[in-house]
C-alpha cells in the first residue's frame, strides 16, 4: 500500500505545506511499503483542505473495486501556518490518524488497527 498526499490549500502556506508533506510521505510510505494490512486496497490518498474557508466539505470513499480509499479532511489553517515544522508534521499525522478512524467506523478489521498503530509508531519516532 501507498499513501499519497494532495492538498487544497491556501497559496501562502503552499511551498511550506509541499515540503512537510513530502517528508510526511515519504517517511510513511518507506514503512508501510513492506507490511500487508489487509485492507482490501492498493492506495491510500488523502486530500487536506487547509484553507481559511469553508469551500470544501470533508468526504470519505472507499472503493475496493478500484483498491483506493479517498479522504478530505481539513487541517486548521491557522495553526498550519503559524506553526513550526514539527506542529506542521503533528496536524498531518493528525489528519491521517482521523483518515483511519473514519475508515474503521465504516469497515473495521485488524488491518485498520494495524496500520494505526503503525502510523502511532512512526509519529512517535520523530523528533522534535
């Protein structure tokens, strides 16, 4: 499984929320890509709304008949931009733990509870 990562955001906070996301990705992505959750799907792809409006409803779809699951999910706006590196990581690992409770209050197996403590693990591994 892969996770990716797109955004609605906020053209001030793009270079920043780009290079967070990147290290976000990749320091997951270098993890998950050896395990099997058994989730039924190939791609994990999340969508943060980080915007200072209201444009962008928060939507979950899962669909195994193409192996994705798709989020948006909002990230406060505010604290993205006004916080450091480290709370910047904190809001997109938050983001992607609420991704996976969505995903378990709809279709709940080990795999979910894996993966999440996985991404706990990873998260707790970054310094500050």
């Amino acid at each position: 499984m892969k996770l990716w990562i797109g955004a609605e955001i906020e053209a001030d906070i793009g270079d920043q929320f780009r290079n967070v996301r990147r290290c976000v990705v990749d320091t997951i992505n270098s993890y998950i890509d050896f395990r099997e959750y058994d989730l039924g799907v190939e791609s994990w792809d999340c969508i943060a709304i980080v915007r200072d409006d209201d444009c962008f409803p928060e939507k979950f779809v899962l669909n195994r008949k193409n192996g994705d699951m798709d989020f948006r999910i909002r990230i406060d706006y505010s604290k993205f931009k006004s916080g450091d590196r480290y709370e910047q990581k904190r809001l997109i690992f938050e983001m992607l733990e609420k991704s996976l409770l969505m995903l378990k209050e709809k279709n709940h197996n080990n795999g979910i509870d894996a993966l999440l403590s996985d991404i706990k693990s990873i998260w707790s591994s970054i310094e500050k």
